[in-house]
C-alpha cells in the first residue's frame, strides 16, 4: 500500500519542521501497530517559492527528505489537484502546513479505512493551538482582537469542518477548481460514506481581524455555493450539525474569557447583521 502526503502551502515554513516530525511520528506508530506501507511527504507550493524552498531545504538537510511540487498558478485545489496527477497513489492524506497531531491519528485513520471498504474518508476534529506569547497584556490583547479562543468554547461534532486531516482513498477528491469550499464540498458529494473521528488536529488560527472576516465570509459564500450543488444532502448534512457552544464552559470563564466572550458576541454581531448584508448573505457562520 502506497500513501502521500499532500501539503499545499502558499509562504509557510516556520511550521514545516514540526509538521513533519508529526508525520514521521504517526508513520511509525502505524507500523509498530502492524499496518504495512510506503509513504512520501510532498509541499505542494502555490505561491512564490522562495521561503517555502528555504525551509524545506532545511528539512532535507537533516537526512530527511521532503519531496516539492510547484504549482503554476495559486489556489489550494489547484495545487492538490496536480498534486494527484504527478503522484500515483492507494491514500492520499491532505494537511494544512500549520498543523500539528497525536501519534495515534494516522493509524486510527488506516484502519478505519482498511476495515470497511466502502468508507472512502476519514477525518479528524480541528481545535486551534494557544497563541505562543506568554506575555498576558500581548495575549489579551490579541485573544479580544482575534477571539481565538473562542473556537474552543464549541462542543460537538461539526460535519462542515474536517479540511485540515483528510486520509481518503484515490479518486474520492473530484473537486472542480471554482469551489471555494473543498472539504463541504466532499461532505456532500460522498454523504454518508466519511467519518470524523473525535481525535484532534490542532491548527494555528489567523492572526488579524481582518483575515478572520475574510474568512468567515469566504466560508459562507463557500456554503451557499455547495447548497446550490447539492441541496438535498446539504439540508440532511445541516441537521446532524451538532457543534454548539457549551454554556458551562461559558459560565465557567475568567474575567479574562469573559471580555473575549463580549468581544466574540460584538464581532458576531458585526459580521451577521452588516458585513452579511453588505456581501448579500443572511448569515455569517461561526
């Protein structure tokens, strides 16, 4: 059995070395577990190679090696997309290049795969990292801007939300290149036949207002477009949607959670009933 790792990454690469570590990690555990197979880690790069390039360099420096694809023209469905045509594979596995996971992922995803073979994806909960500046007034100050923390106020299993560790067989991603939306895209094109497991995939989150309401509005006109596409199991997809806030975490916050609440709630506030109207949306979701 042959698996690739698939890395689109526009200008990272302070987060490659560890990312890779994780993978290394996970590869091994695997195969102490008894799952036999050959694997390859490749950057696919989108955007301009040169601190990719740097970083990756540093990698294969250490007697590693990580293999690089570059893209053309940007876009992360584009690059996987030649990602897959260049490399012949039996499992594909899609990361973010800011990620981090346990030892256990890779292995908990193989089986499930293995062991029923109609499951054609495998996916794991997202959670974002704590910001790394130990510093409180720098830390408040950017958890009330930003609300990060806030992401982990939700509780439950949310079947829009699994883009950052997909494990899936070869030919399940057919995604035509204008779909802003790739991971509800597959939600929808292969309901019923994907699993999230409750492990989870830890991610850095954005580091700017700005990029964050970018980003939400991206998200819902991902949403409306894939509605569109597939209104049937959209609506079936929307009601097993479990993730809601958990009220006594929220009860339970310091005063320091508590003015990200209020700024989360205002910042909601903000995108719902003006950023929403003025891009024609009804509602922007969090």
């Amino acid at each position: 059995m042959n698996i690739s790792f698939l890395i689109p990454t526009k200008d990272g690469g302070e987060d490659y070395l560890p990312l890779y570590s994780s993978i290394l990690i996970s590869v091994n555990y695997a195969k102490k577990k008894g799952i036999t197979f050959n694997y390859s880690i490749n950057f696919l790069i989108n955007g301009n190679p040169h601190k990719p390039l740097y970083y990756i360099n540093q990698i294969n420096q250490k007697n590693k090696k990580a293999e690089t694809i570059l893209c053309p023209s940007p876009g992360k469905i584009k690059a996987l997309k030649l990602g897959l045509k260049k490399i012949e594979s039996d499992i594909y596995i899609f990361l973010d290049d800011d990620v981090r996971f346990s030892k256990e992922n890779l292995y908990l995803a193989l089986s499930e795969l293995l062991n029923n073979k109609k499951l054609k994806l495998v996916s794991f909960q997202p959670k974002t990292l704590d910001y790394p500046n130990k510093d409180f007034i720098g830390k408040l100050k950017y958890d009330i801007i930003n609300v990060r923390q806030l992401k982990n106020l939700y509780k439950g299993v949310d079947p829009f939300l699994f883009g950052r560790f997909m494990v899936m067989r070869k030919n399940v991603f057919n995604v035509p290149s204008n779909i802003l939306l790739e991971d509800l895209y597959l939600s929808n094109a292969i309901n019923g036949e994907y699993i999230i497991r409750p492990e989870f995939v830890f991610y850095f989150g954005l580091s700017s207002i700005s990029k964050h309401v970018k980003r939400v509005i991206m998200l819902e006109t991902g949403r409306e477009q894939v509605k569109k596409l597939f209104p049937n199991t959209y609506s079936s997809i929307s009601q097993k949607n479990q993730r809601v806030i958990d009220e006594n975490k929220v009860k339970s916050l310091s005063l320091y959670y508590k003015c990200c609440f209020i700024s989360y709630n205002i910042l909601r506030f903000f995108t719902n009933k003006i950023i929403s109207k003025f891009f024609k949306h009804k509602n922007i979701y969090w």
